[in-house]
C-alpha cells in the first residue's frame, strides 16, 4: 500500500516537473520568438542599414577639370582620362612571358623590368598609362594587371604660354599662374558613388542607390591668340640671345578693348614667370609720350614752340642733366622725338606739380593695372607733397617712378585709342554645360585725354620711328609705327648702376586705326644698351612675323601692289624671325618661279615646330587639332613655291 502510494506521488511530481519544464520553454521560446520578431519587425531597418553600411562604401569621384583655350578655341590646357597600372606577379600565370609583354608595351628600361620581376606577391606600380597602353596590356597580360583611373592635366601647345598658364597639383588643384587664379572655375564640384564590395574584393554600383555625379568645371577661353604668343616668345627668346640680356617681356595687346593678346616673359635661369610683366621697373624714356600728352591738354605748349637744348648739357642749381646726342634749339615735338632729357626737364617746369601727378596717375602709374595675377606690383608714383627739387625733371624722363611692363602697355593703349585708359583683360568668355556663363566687356576706366590730343602725340611717336629718330629701327616702309624708345639705369645700391639698364621699346600699329600695341623690354644687355638699337628690332621683327604668317590679318595694312617689292625685301632680312608676307587680299602672291621646294615630312613632330620649319621655309600654315602632326597636305616630297598654304592635321 505504502509502495503504490510512492509511485503514486512520483508519478504525480514527474507530472508536475514535465508541465513546469514545458512551461518554462514555452516561455523561453515565446520570448525567443517576440525577439526574433522585435529584430526583424520592430528594428529590421535599422540592422540592415548596420550592416549594409559595413559592407558598402562611398567612393570619391573627381570632377574633370575644365580646359583653357586660347581666343580662337585652340586647347591650351586639356584633361585627360588615363590610369594608374598595376602588377601583381601571384596572378601571373607565366611571370616571365608578362613581365616580357609590360616591358614592350611601355618600352620599360631593363632596370624597371628588373624591378617587377624582384618581388612575388602584393601589387607593383607600373607608372601611369593612356587608354591605347591600358588596352593592349589587358590584351597581353590579362588579368594580373589592374588599372585606376586617373584625370591627367595636359598641355597640347607644349611650352607654349607656360609660365602664363602655370601648373597643377598631383591632386589637380591649381598651383601656379592662370592654373592657381581660375582655379574655383576650372576645378567642378567632386561627386560619389556608393558601392559594394564581393567576397573577392570587387567594387560594384549598388542599383537604385542615391548618387552624386561629379560637375565638370568651366571651360575658360582666354584673350591670347596662340599665333601671336608663338611669335613672342621666339621673338623674345632670339633677342635674350644676340643682346646677352638677363630677361625681358614681349607683350601684345588690343588697345581698342584692352585684350591682351600675347604676354611672353623670361629670366636668366627660368623659363619665365607670371609676375615679370607685372614687377616694377623705371622706365625711363617711354614715360616721355605723358609729358608731351599733358603739355598738350593743359594747352601749355605746342608741338611747334622751341627749346633751348643746351648743346647737350644742362646744369641747374641741384644737378647736371645731359642728353646723348647735344642738341642747340629744337620744337617741343622734336624733344620726344630726339628723345632730349634737358628738353623734358624744361618742359616739366611748365606743368604744376599738382597735374603733373593727376596725369601720371590718370594713366594708370601707380595704380595696379587689375590683371588679377599673384604679385601684380601698384608700381610707384609719391605724391606731390613728398617730392624733392629735382623730382619734376626725374619724372619728365622716367625716373622717380616705377611702372610694370603691363601699366606701361596700357597706358600707351590710351594713346593709341583716342586717350581711354583700359582695364586689361586675359579671360574673354567662360562657358559652362554647353552654355556661355560670362563674356568679356570692354572695361573704360577713364578718359584722360581728347582724341586730338592722341593724335597729336600719335603724330610725334610716328616720327620718332621716321629716319631721324631713336625708333628707327623699329620702322617698315610699309607700314606706320608709332612708339617710344626708352634707356633707363638699373637702381643699384642707393644709387644707380653705371653699368646696368634697362631697355625698352613700346608702339602701336598702324598709326591711323591702331590694332596693336606692343612693347619689348630687356634687362641687362651685353655690348648696346639703347632701347632704339636693342628693343625696337624687336618690335619690327614681331610685326613683321604677324604680316608674314597670318592668313586673316589682324592688322589690316591696306597695303598696295607698289609697295609689295619693298615689302617682300624687309621680310627677308629679318635676323630674329623667318616669315613670309601674307598680309592682305589685294596683294598678288608671288609667282612660282620664285622658288621651288620639297616639302619634308612633318609627321610626328609638334604642332609648334613644323608650323616653324614651314615658315622658315616662306609658306603659310593651316592647323587642325593640336598635339603632334598626324597629317599634311600637300604629302611629303610635293614641290611647293613660297607663299603656298599647307594643311596640318
């Protein structure tokens, strides 16, 4: 009885612990099932953006930099799509076959492939690679190379209008000259690309995710014209070398609008830089056309009064003044034209002090001329009230002043325009997405003599390129120039160096319609230190390039069939420059028994150098694209007379 009583009572608590334990996983898995539930109902979301955010990833993409073009569309500044090439020799199936193929491809030294056989695992740099490489090594080597994509700056013109253009950072940011000044235009806006990577490292787009596609930056067009730039710097670069000179700048600019148009500048040991043509200098003797300019307005003299010269020297109470050549009596236009510092002395003696300095200043000396270019000078010009005795006459012939090459230019544009003074430019239209988003406007900024003032000055400048005067050598017989030789002592010490100048032509042509100012400066020449005899060559020698290689004429010359002879004779004897007169449609092209020659074969060669080799040969010179020479027409070997027009692709 006790026994059935026990079994009883066990079976019953077995009962009871089987219920409790059935109880206590339900409970659990109740529990259990709730949050699997919370998980996957409640905070599903948010899981999967957990785990999706460690899965996936952001990936910059680089905007494309805009171009630089020259005024005509010619490409100045190009990016370029290109790729970073890698080799990871454990993917290699024959190590030495691909390394072989790498090798041919990029035409690798035996150092470099050397390099790639020394290691076995991990990834190699190969250098950098253009689509064409990309592709044949994908063809060659296959999958044990891999390759990322790079935006490469490139330069179609090669050195041409470098040190103005400047230079990018690896990173693609601009670092120097237009490169480091339009950078917030050129660079675009960076996108992203969120992706996912596979189980073996790949990266692809996620579908349907939210991206943000890179902006391209602005295209910019600058006022240079490429021809013009090309010649002066070739024109700059061959007088550097017969004066002995240390440096100088040729500058061309529109004195109609303020465009400047060809802006080449050098120093001894580099290449040139931006802030050349815009560091101050004194000027000397081109700083005259301004004394005469406000004599004249002021209606304090004529061109026909007289000056005493003093035979050539000049004593006042403070200092000797001497001029080069002595001179007895000589008409005030004849003082600008002889180039007489005694003459100017006397003359300033004429003008307060007051608007000598209102008219200095009203050209544009003293004041930055607003080219916008990283160490762009003010120059210097002191007001009347810190000036000495002497600083009237010092002004009147170019000291006691400092100008930039730039200030110079433009100041001479007012003259040449009709007597406004113009904001210079170097961007003439920025466009974006297909569109124009802002186009150059003429900029006045004041007027600060009457036209026939300016052309009262025009005539005298016109005479001091005439036979007897100190421009001379700047001359065409076919074509009038007006300008201003200017010789000044370089500063020194506190005083002035007896063995160092600066020389210095500045003019504008032609006289009666001006298209072109141009000015040649040189710094330190060897042997001849007048501007008259070192700098004006030059501006005849640019002149007469552009007549010679441009087909559609700049300067409009309106040269006449009876002076073509003449002219055919002045663009052979050149010494800075071979060209060909091509000026104008009303003058015959020369006959073919002139002289016949065979073409060479241009392929390969830059754009620059065979358009060169062609003008050395007297032919005119049509370009399509830029880079290197693909194509011509006529082929190479054809038999060609000067004058001709060849086609280059």
């Amino acid at each position: 009885m006790a026994k059935k009583k026990a079994r009883k009572i066990t079976k019953k608590t077995h009962g009871r612990r089987t219920q409790l334990f059935a109880a206590v996983l339900a409970v659990l898995a109740t529990g259990f099932v709730s949050r699997a539930a919370q998980l996957q109902i409640v905070q599903g979301s948010r899981w999967q953006k957990q785990v999706l955010t460690q899965t996936t990833e952001t990936i910059p993409l680089p905007a494309e930099r805009g171009a630089i073009y020259d005024r005509n569309g010619k490409a100045l500044a190009l990016s370029r799509q290109e790729y970073r090439a890698f080799f990871a020799p454990a993917q290699s199936k024959d190590i030495r076959r691909d390394i072989q193929a790498i090798s041919a491809t990029l035409e690798l030294s035996r150092s470099q492939s050397r390099r790639l056989a020394s290691r076995s695992t991990g990834w190699i740099s190969i250098g950098q690679v253009g689509m064409g490489e990309r592709d044949a090594l994908r063809r060659n080597v296959g999958p044990a190379v891999e390759f990322e994509p790079v935006l490469t700056r490139v330069y179609p013109e090669g050195d041409l209008a470098r040190s103005l253009l400047g230079a990018v950072t690896a990173e693609g940011q601009g670092r120097s000259g237009l490169e480091m000044v339009l950078d917030t235009l050129l660079s675009g806006t960076p996108g992203e690309l969120v992706g996912r990577r596979d189980a073996v490292g790949e990266l692809y787009p996620i579908p349907r995710s939210p991206d943000n596609p890179a902006t391209r930056g602005r295209d910019v067009y600058l006022t240079i014209d490429a021809d013009l730039q090309a010649i002066a710097e070739a024109a700059l670069r061959t007088a550097l070398e017969q004066t002995g000179s240390s440096g100088g700048d040729v500058l061309m600019a529109d004195p109609r609008t303020g465009e400047l148009l060809a802006v080449a500048s050098r120093r001894e040991g580099s290449e040139g830089s931006v802030p050349a043509f815009t560091s101050p200098y004194e000027p000397g003797s081109t700083v005259k056309p301004f004394l005469l300019a406000t004599l004249l307005e002021e209606d304090l003299a004529r061109l026909d009064d007289l000056v005493y010269a003093e035979n050539g020297e000049y004593r006042t109470a403070h200092r000797v003044i001497t001029d080069v050549h002595p001179y007895g009596t000589i008409t005030v236009g004849e003082v600008i034209q002889y180039s007489s510092n005694i003459g100017s002395a006397k003359l300033s003696d004429r003008i307060e002090h007051g608007v000598q300095y209102r008219y200095l200043r009203d050209f544009g000396f003293g004041t930055p001329a607003g080219i916008d270019l990283p160490g762009e000078s003010s120059g210097l010009l002191r007001r009347p009230d810190r000036w000495s005795a002497l600083s009237p006459a010092s002004l009147a012939i170019g000291y006691e002043l400092m100008t930039t090459s730039l200030q110079l230019v433009m100041a001479y544009a007012a003259l040449a325009n009709g007597g406004t003074l113009l904001e210079p430019a170097l961007v003439r239209k920025v466009d974006a997405g297909g569109g124009t988003a802002w186009r150059f406007e003429r900029r006045p900024i004041r007027r600060v003599i009457g036209a026939e003032t300016a052309r009262e000055v025009s005539n005298v400048l016109q005479a001091v390129v005439g036979e007897d005067g100190t421009g001379a050598e700047a001359s065409l017989a076919t074509l009038e120039i007006a300008g201003k030789t200017g010789t000044a002592r370089i500063a020194s010490g506190g005083g002035y160096s007896e063995r160092r100048y600066a020389s210095s032509f500045v003019g504008y042509t032609p006289v009666d319609d001006p298209r072109l100012v141009i000015m040649a400066k040189l710094e330190d020449p060897k042997g001849s230190v007048y501007g008259g005899l070192t700098a004006a060559p030059v501006m005849r020698t640019v002149v007469q390039a552009i007549l010679a290689t441009r087909g559609r004429g700049l300067i409009e010359t309106g040269v006449g069939r009876q002076n073509r002879d003449r002219l055919e004779w002045e663009t052979r004897e050149t010494s800075a420059l071979p060209y060909r007169f091509a000026a104008t449609t009303d003058v015959p092209q020369p006959r073919t028994a002139e002289r016949n020659e065979r073409l060479p074969n241009l392929r390969g060669l830059e754009t620059r150098v065979a358009a060169a080799r062609l003008h050395e040969m007297g032919l005119r010179v049509e370009l399509t694209g830029t880079g290197r020479v693909t194509g011509q027409e006529p082929a190479a070997g054809t038999r060609v007379v000067r004058g001709a027009t060849i086609l280059l692709r």
